[in-house]
C-alpha cells in the first residue's frame, strides 16, 4: 500500500463483506507517501462512520480505490511531518479532521492505523479543551450537521425538527441549530431512553417516535432535518415554503428534499472552534466507549447495530 521503514499498524479489508468477517489486523500496512499539501498524522483516536462498513460492503464499488483498505475518515493525533507546500500546521501539532475531502474518494489507508496522512485543508487545530477521543469525533458529524443547516438556509428566529437526535450527526443539528445559530425552537426525535439526552442538549420538544408519529403533530416547522431516511415522513412535518434537508438517501427522494453530502474542510472547525472551546457545542461520545484499538471489529458491529449514541470512538490508538 506504501513503503515506509516506519511500522504502521493497522486495520485493513482486502475483500468485500461484513466488517466482522473481512476486517484484519496487520502489523504493518505501510505508512502513505506523503503529498506536499499533505501532513502525515500520529493517529490517537479514530470515530466510525457508517460509511465506513457501507465501503466494506462493497455499497460503492463504482467510486472505490480496490482493496487493500485501511478503512476510517474521523481522525485526531499529532502532526509527525509535513509536506513541503504545508503552511498551516508544524510538527507536534494537535489537529483534527475528516481526512477524506470527498467522501465517495477515500484514501487508501485511513484513520485506523498509527499513521495516516491528509491534506492541510481538511484538518483544524485541536481546540485546547477537547480530549482526543472527543476532538476524533465530531469532524464528519460536526461538517455534515452544519452544512445541512446552511443548505436549509436555517436562520435566528426559525424552527426545526431532527430526526434521529441521538446519533452522531442529529446530537451536533440540535446543538448548532439552538446555540449557534439562534433556533426559535428545536424539536427531535429518539427513542424513550435517549429524551433526555436531547433535553439536555437544546431540544425544546423532544418526540419519543416508538410512540408518537411526528408528522401527525398540529405544528409544523420552518425545517426538518432528516438523518434516518424518512424524508417522505420528514415532507408531512415542515411548514409550507419550509425546507426538509436529509442526509439518508433512499431509493427516490420527494421534490421538495434536499440532499445533503458533505465536502470534507477544516474551515468549518475553525469557525466552530470558539463554540467548541465555549462549550456551546459539545462532543457526545456513546457510553459504550471508546473501544480500544484491539476491539475495532466490536466497535463496528455496535455501530452497525443503529442503537449508538452520538459517536462511536476508538481510542487509544494503537
């Protein structure tokens, strides 16, 4: 994959199919040739996306580097090298970042190694307060739940309801809608055991949809943001020249739906950075974390399962 004296750890698939059954650990998957944009990172903590088990599955064949992969976007660690056109980071930098600027271009060894490589624009400083474990999680989260609002031209004053509150990018759309960008109202949905999660969040109004169908309340709001591909549902719920936003697409989307993917920027962290430092925005790790290095393959059937909290994160690395 790369040749490199250095030993680079890490988890890698060489053929397509469930994480559990093709995801290996090798001792050494070669450290990447490093670009001249690019600065080469001591991984710490890693999160999981479920992007990642959809690459292993084999769901985007048509876009993907072959195996061997080295699977993972989310990454926090220690700047070990830069590249000679680098002007924003140096050596013994903490940063952070989605490594994969395109999500349908992954690199071929990603953020579940000891050493991973990425471009400088995609990566931000660590904020001082942050741990690596939650700085690891937020960057595909955090640029995906904030683009999504800006697609939806959300605004001081207006309303909004999250679909899947609780995972990994709904716990970061309550969060920005209501403190950052001036939410009149946030409501979401999750399960009975995670209401209060959302409460303590920002929610207003928080929807238990084992019980209650969401697009059968008498209000409807300015947008919906769908992240568990209900956006025919989401439709029913918004108000009229509303704007739904999903980021699950199905097979067919309704007209009015708009979709969201992400370009991976550290722009983004870096206007985030003061609420992040504030405590405005706060990374939510799943309680189940993180999982060590060792355990990556029991950190993925978790996440395949759908009942994560927030982030699934692994740490330390290796």
């Amino acid at each position: 994959m790369a040749s490199s004296t250095v030993v680079n750890k890490g988890w890698v698939y060489s053929e397509y199919g469930k994480s559990g059954e093709v995801l290996k650990f090798e001792e050494n998957v070669g450290v990447p040739d490093l670009k001249e944009d690019q600065v080469l990172i001591k991984v710490a903590a890693a999160a999981l996306n479920p992007i990642d088990f959809k690459w292993m599955l084999g769901l985007f064949k048509s876009t993907d580097t072959s195996p061997p992969v080295v699977p993972g976007y989310d990454v926090a660690g220690v700047v070990e090298k830069v590249g000679s056109k680098v002007t924003k980071f140096k050596v013994g930098d903490e940063v952070y970042g989605d490594i994969n600027e395109k999500p349908l271009e992954p690199q071929k060894i990603g953020t579940l190694a000891e050493y991973t490589a990425a471009e400088e624009k995609v990566l931000g400083l660590k904020p001082k307060n942050l741990s690596f474990v939650e700085a690891a999680s937020l960057p595909l989260a955090l640029e995906t739940a904030y683009g999504g609002l800006e697609l939806a031209q959300f605004s001081p004053g207006k309303s909004i309801l999250v679909l899947g509150g609780a995972g990994g990018v709904g716990t970061l759309v309550i969060q920005l809608a209501k403190h950052v960008f001036g939410a009149s109202k946030v409501a979401a949905t999750a399960s009975t055991g995670k209401l209060e999660l959302l409460r303590s969040l920002g929610a207003d109004l928080s929807i238990d949809y084992t019980k209650e169908n969401f697009e059968e309340l008498s209000e409807k709001f300015d947008v919906v943001y769908d992240t568990v591909g209900q956006s025919e549902r989401a439709s029913k719920a918004v108000k009229e020249g509303g704007e739904v936003v999903t980021i699950a697409r199905g097979s067919s989307l309704p007209p009015q739906v708009k979709f969201y993917i992400v370009v991976s920027s550290g722009s983004v962290l870096e206007k985030l950075k003061p609420d992040l430092e504030s405590g405005k925005v706060k990374a939510v790790i799943d309680p189940k974390g993180p999982f060590p290095f060792s355990k990556t393959v029991e950190a993925f059937s978790y996440l395949e399962t759908g009942r994560a909290t927030g982030k699934v994160v692994v740490y330390p690395i290796p």
